[in-house]
C-alpha cells in the first residue's frame, strides 16, 4: 500500500506574500510563489494525518477538500506550527470524536498555556481533543509506524519524523548523528531551507546541500522557504538534480 504526503504549505512563519511587502518575490503572480505556513498531510490507506496546524490550517483543509482526519501531530510549539489548532472543531463535528494530538510532552505544556480554555472549559463550543503523549521512541498512529527524528532549532528541540521511505524535518539547525543515522539513505528525503544567507536557527542553502550529501537521499524537497530566496524558478536553478524545491498543494507517493 502506498502512502502520499501533500504540502499543505511551504512558506516560513510570515508566509509568502508577506503583509505590507513590495518584493518582486511577494509581488509574483505565479502560484508556486504563494507560500501558506509549512504543514504536511499524510495519507495512508483510510488514514489522514496533519503534521502541523499552522495559522493557515483551515484553508489548507479546504483547498485539499479533507473530510476525515484522524491525528495531529507536532514538530514543535511555535506559533507558525500550532496556530489554526483551534479549526479542530469542523472535525470534532463532522467525525463526532475528540482529535487525537500527538506531541512531546513540552509541546503539550505549551498548548495548555496557549489555548487554555481547551484544558479548562466545559464550554460545547471548544475543539475536543485527545493529548498522546510522545518521546523520542517510535510509536504507531492508527497502523502507521511513526519514528521521532530529534532536531534543534537553535535551543529549541524540533520532532522531525520518519515514515517509512519518506522522512519529513522542518525547523532544523543542527541534527546530531543519531538522528542522522535514523534516516540515513532514506529514499525521500524532505528539509527547511530558509534561504542562502545563515540563520541562528534554519539551514541555509549551504547548510541544508551538505546535510542532503550526507544522509544521501534519492530524492530531496526543500521547504520552509522565505521570501528572500528567490522565486520558486530561481531557487530550483540553484539546486542539484536529485533535489527540488516544494511548493503548496504538491503530492508525492511513498512507502509508509
């Protein structure tokens, strides 16, 4: 049985086009140019799962027509990855059951404090949720084997995941060697890359090219992608064959 992973977005935490922006970036009409906040939907057999609920969550759910979801997971706590949360409620309705969250436990912690009224409130009109509490062990998400992939974000520890032959990591600064050997040579290989210049807490071009050299993936896609790279034709002359750069509404298939 197959699996097929869609960008639900591939932008940085502003997405592109930014508020208020004149670049040539922001300012082009090509839809590949359009970035919502970086998110991933995974489908395998009767299953969905969303990798991260960023503010542009409900019409991502819209643009890709999703009628069932079965989980959530988290990468991390940052706004741009946990923002739309409160959009659960549609399928809270629509599936009549609690959504199940998966996320380590210091995600957890921050989603309590962030949306408070979820854990305190016995308002009907809250999203229902189910907290999974998760560590750097592989666990299964309705039949699918998930593996944690930890990276760092500066200070900040980020869950990438490997799903069979794919394995998906955004945020990522530094990614110590057993993380690395966790996926080395997985065949679909998906990675931010903010842009050339270095960052406190992002792979830069150069970065993310020597990561890919040694994990050595078959195919590469890069996301997370701000608005001072380019334009998506730009950055893809940038890039080495076996590497491309993601944009909103891709699908690829995979062996979960």
């Amino acid at each position: 049985m197959n699996g097929k992973l869609t960008f639900l977005g591939t932008g940085t935490s502003q997405g592109i086009p930014l508020p208020a922006c004149s670049c040539y970036v922001c300012q082009s009409t090509l839809p590949k140019d359009n970035r919502l906040r970086s998110s991933v939907l995974i489908n395998v057999g009767q299953q969905t799962i969303c990798i991260d609920t960023g503010p542009d969550f409900r019409y991502q759910m819209l643009r890709e027509k999703v009628k069932n979801l079965s989980a959530i997971l988290f990468t991390h706590e940052h706004r741009d990855h946990v923002g739309g949360l409160d959009d659960v409620r549609a399928f809270n309705y629509i599936n009549n059951k609690a959504m199940p969250l998966y996320a380590p436990e210091e995600v957890i912690q921050a989603l309590k404090e962030s949306y408070a009224y979820i854990f305190s409130s016995s308002y009907p009109g809250i999203p229902k949720v189910s907290l999974c509490e998760i560590n750097e062990s592989p666990f299964i998400i309705e039949g699918i084997r998930i593996t944690p992939v930890p990276v760092w974000h500066h200070k900040l520890r980020v869950f990438g995941y490997r799903i069979g032959d794919l394995a998906y990591i955004t945020d990522a600064k530094t990614v110590p060697e057993s993380s690395r050997k966790l996926i080395r040579n997985v065949p679909i290989l998906i990675i931010n890359c903010l842009h050339e210049s270095p960052h406190i807490s992002h792979f830069n071009l150069q970065e993310a090219l020597a990561f890919i050299d040694d994990i050595r993936p078959k195919q590469t896609y890069l996301t997370h992608i701000s608005h001072l790279f380019g334009t998506h034709v730009e950055i893809q002359s940038k890039l080495p064959n076996s590497v491309d750069v993601a944009y909103d509404g891709l699908s690829i298939i995979f062996n979960p």
